[in-house]
C-alpha cells in the first residue's frame, strides 16, 4: 500500500472551505469514524434476493457467533442510509439463515439480487451492511466476433501471469474504398465553378433589387380552409368584387353570434343541474349517516393481564386482495399504550394456536391527527399470505410495553 501525504492549502483557501462547509450545512455528509472502521471487521459477504425469503450466513461465522446468536430471536440490518429494518433468526437445514430477504429488498430498494457485506456488531445486535457493485466482464468485438476477457482478480494471480493470448485478424481491402463520385451532386474543389450576380455600377445594389420592377409587385392572396385543407385563391387587382360591410351590419351579426351561445349555456346548465332534496329530507339523512357511522366505528377494549384486548370483524373492503389496506390503531391505544415517536411493531398472526405469519412492521402517524396510527403497506401483504376472508374476527391483543402486536383470526362460518 502507497502512503498518501496530505495536502497542505493556504489560509485563503481553508477560510473559503470553512465559509462553503458552514453555508452547506444542512447538506453536509457523514465521515466514517475509527470506531465505524472497527465495526466492519467481523463481516461477511451474502446475496439478497428480492425473490428469496432468506439470507444465508457462512458456517464458520455462524460458528465463531454461535453463543451471541442464541441469545437473541432477532435483529437488525443498518443500511448505507443508517435506516434500519429487523430480521430474524431462522434454524434450516442447511444452516442459521436471516428472513425475510424480500422485506429487505423492498426496504432499500433492491430489485434485483445484489451482493451485500454484512458485518456484525455484537454490541448493537446489527448487521452494518454495504453494497458490492456487480461483476461485468468485457467484452471485445474482433470481425463480428465476440471474445469474453476473463476476470482475473489482481489479489489473487500475479500479474505476470496474466496473459490474454487474443491475435486480433484485420483485413483492409483497397477496392473496397469509395473512390470520390465526380458525377454526384458535390463536384470536387477544382470542378466548382462559382457564378457572380451582376451588379449595377452606377448604384453598388443588383440587378434583381430593382423596386420598380413590375414583377416584384405580389398580387394579393386569400388562404380558405374548403375540406380541411389550405388552398391559396388570386383576387383580382380592381376592388369591383369585394363587398364592404358597414358598421351595423357588424354589430349585428355579432349579437346574432351572442344570442346563440347564450342559448347553448342555457341548455347546459338545464341538463347538468340535478335536482335538489328538500331540507328535512336531508337533515334525515346526515343524522343517519352519523348514527350508523359511530355504530360501526365503535370498539370495545379490554385491560387484561396481558395488555390490551379488542375485536374487529372483517368487511368486505377490507378483505379485497387487490388496492392499498390499512390497519387502523385504536386511538385510545394511541394515547395510552403508544410514544409519540414509536415507529416499529412485531405482529403475529396466529390461527387454532398455529402460527401463520410474524412480520415487523411500521406505525404511521396521520398528519391530521397526532394520536391517529396505522399500518399501511405491510398490512397489505398479511392480507394476501393468511388469506383474511370477509366475516371473518380478528381479535387483537397488544403487548405492555408493545413489542408485539398479536392477531387471532377466527374463520367465519
């Protein structure tokens, strides 16, 4: 390794940094401390499928980590953005694997399989992650022919070993050189003739700007669009034919115009009006509206041992596997149970006992209302995978302090 000498500027040019550092702040990046460099010792590289639910782990590091992997169910993986999302533990046959690499994908935007280093740090039970750009091998096109370079890594072959042994045929045909074309419309230099306009002596203006020439004088043109298209029609010099209308005509061929369109908007605005309730009818109907909106938005919640109860029945909206769904959060629960600044839930979907489906999710809050929470995008996908049907009962039961976030579902008949 070289060893790079810093460079030294002049006091004019560190005040001019200063003064840019400060004025950009706001948009000033993060510089790798020691303490990063130390923690992205213990890594490992690994693929993360968009299409694959797991993420393998090599055996010696699973071995080397295996005391620190018993002691917890789950973890996290710290992006290049320092965002975060939570991945668990998960015994196979092959060996510990992390799940659910298609949550990882769509948390950092990965649409593809990308190669990643995961590298652990015990202390913060994280898995600091970078991405690893893709292999590309060259390609070299010799006569419409394709020749794959090979990728010899430097830190592993020397490089006098290298050797790419490609003897490159070129062939150049002389009769197959176009020869200049003296016929075609671009003569060569010495066949150019150049013509000169002649010009008056007695003036220094040419022939052709002669104003008082009688061809200079255009006749007068009318454009008429006759079946959607342009046509160019003479008149003649003698004004006998055209027909001069006076003021009042004017006037009142434009009120004639008036009237009609008037009559036009008239019709319209009789044929969009609908037709209009009657006052009592429709305080009866807001008041119904109303009563029946707080009957069916209201839930009875429970305080037990466990933490806080409540029962939902399932809807036909809401069961519809197509469309954006959303898991509303009691607000009571919001204003008792929940920070302000809780953001991550564990749900666990269960059914006779089984466990169908354990996800980590995200808790929105609606800029309207403070104490309004939901869950929006990965409530979706449990509708899809439990396979939550109209008529069916949910009931929920909420961990004090909420960590998880568990979900009976009982199928309707």
């Amino acid at each position: 390794m070289e060893n790079v000498q810093p460079r030294f500027k002049s006091n004019s040019t560190s005040k001019s940094t200063s003064r840019s550092s400060k004025s950009m702040g706001s948009f000033r990046i993060r510089m790798p401390t020691p303490e990063d460099i130390e923690k992205y010792k213990n890594k490992f590289v690994s693929v993360v499928d968009p299409k694959l639910e797991t993420i393998s782990i090599p055996d010696d590091f699973v071995n080397e980590w295996k005391t620190t992997f018993d002691k917890h169910n789950f973890a996290w993986i710290r992006g290049p953005n320092y965002r975060n999302v939570e991945v668990f533990y998960k015994q196979t046959d092959s060996g510990l694997v992390l799940t659910d690499s298609s949550v990882v994908s769509k948390y950092f935007g990965f649409v593809r399989p990308t190669r990643v280093t995961l590298s652990y740090v015990a202390a913060e039970n994280k898995f600091w992650m970078r991405i690893l750009p893709h292999k590309i091998v060259p390609q070299i096109n010799i006569n419409d022919t394709t020749v794959q370079q090979p990728n010899h890594d430097p830190a592993k072959t020397p490089a006098q070993n290298v050797e790419i042994d490609i003897v490159p045929q070129i062939n150049i045909n002389v009769t197959n050189v176009q020869q200049p074309n003296h016929d075609s419309a671009n003569p060569p230099a010495q066949n150019v003739q150049i013509e000169q306009l002649p010009v008056d002596n007695n003036t220094n203006m040419r022939a052709t700007h002669d104003r008082d020439h009688a061809s200079e004088i255009p006749p007068r043109m009318n454009l008429s669009n006759k079946e959607g298209r342009l046509s160019l029609k003479r008149k003649p010099l003698n004004g006998d034919n055209v027909i001069h209308e006076t003021s009042d005509q004017v006037s009142l061929r434009r009120s004639k115009r008036l009237i009609v369109a008037n009559n036009k908007i008239q019709i319209e605005k009789l044929t969009n009006t609908q037709p209009k309730l009657s006052s009592k009818r429709m305080k009866h109907q807001k008041f119904v509206r109303a009563s029946t909106k707080a009957m069916v938005s209201r839930i009875i919640i429970k305080k037990t041992e466990f933490g806080y109860e409540w029962t939902k029945l399932v809807t036909e909206a809401a069961a519809r596997k197509y469309g954006a769904k959303v898991l509303h959060i009691p607000n009571e629960i919001s204003k008792i149970v929940l920070k302000p600044k809780f953001a991550k839930i564990l749900i666990e979907v269960q059914m006779n006992g089984v466990t169908l489906l354990s996800i980590p999710c995200n808790v929105m809050t609606a800029k309207r209302y403070q104490f309004e929470r939901y869950i929006s995008k990965e409530w979706s996908k449990i509708i899809k995978k439990t396979n939550i049907e109209a008529g069916d009962k949910l009931m929920f039961k909420l961990q004090e302090p909420p960590a998880k976030l568990m979900i009976q579902l009982i199928k309707g008949k």
